[in-house]
C-alpha cells in the first residue's frame, strides 16, 4: 500500500519562502507521475506542480519562476521549494502519486493525471500560511 505523508509546511510573510517535502512509502514503481495540488477554502482544488520519472516537469502559471519540483529518488521524497510566497498561496498543500511497476508512464499520460487530477494516492495535506 502506498502512502504519502507531507511535511514542511507552516506560516511566513510575504516574500519568504518553504520547502515541502512528500515522503512515499510501499512505492515501488519503475515509472511514475507525481504532483502537488493545492486548495485554498471556498476554492477548487488546482495542480501546483507535476514531475515524472523523466525529471520532466510543468508548472501552473500562478508558481512559474517561484516553485521548483523536484524528486530524491534515492529517499523516495518529492519536494516543492516555494520562494517568492504571496498570500495568494494560502491553502492546504497535497502531493500525489501514480505509477507502474513495469513499463513506462509516458509524459502525455502525465499531463492527463494532472490535468483531470486523477492520481490513485493522495497524502493527507500541509498548511501553508503567507501573511502580508
């Protein structure tokens, strides 16, 4: 059984920056996708951030030139280093995960998950608080 479990996060002012880390466990694909989402109260939730085991990445809009993903696949850890913080990124931050355990998820397939959202395994969330 895979599981995610997300630390890091906390509360900073404006401008500060936080790295959020994605510990998995039970995760023993060759090729996967992995993301982070956010969702701020009364507000949908949206893709932050997707990387595949490619080192391929994509980026909503709003984090372009501020977050960075990235993956230590040698301690199964995905992270989310977050600069430049506005109080717009204010919400509860989640990491999820897809993959195979043989074959390749190709990058189209990718940009489906993240699109739709559409991941088998969710972590349980980190707060992010940016005071102005």
């Amino acid at each position: 059984q895979v599981q995610l479990v997300e630390s890091g996060g906390g509360s900073v002012q404006a401008g500060g920056s936080l790295r959020l880390s994605c510990a998995a466990s039970g995760y023993t694909y060759s090729s996967y996708c992995m993301a982070w989402f956010r969702q701020a109260p009364g507000k949908e939730r949206e893709g932050v951030a997707a990387i595949n085991s490619d080192g391929r990445t994509i980026y909503a809009d709003s984090v372009k030139g501020r977050f960075t993903i990235s993956k230590d696949n040698a301690k199964n850890t995905l992270y989310l280093q977050m600069k430049s913080l506005k109080p717009e990124d204010n919400a509860m931050y989640y990491c999820a995960a897809d993959g195979r355990s043989a074959g390749l998820m190709p990058w189209v397939l990718c940009l489906k998950k993240y699109t739709e959202g559409e991941y088998n395994y969710w972590g349980q969330g980190t707060q992010v608080t940016v005071s102005s």
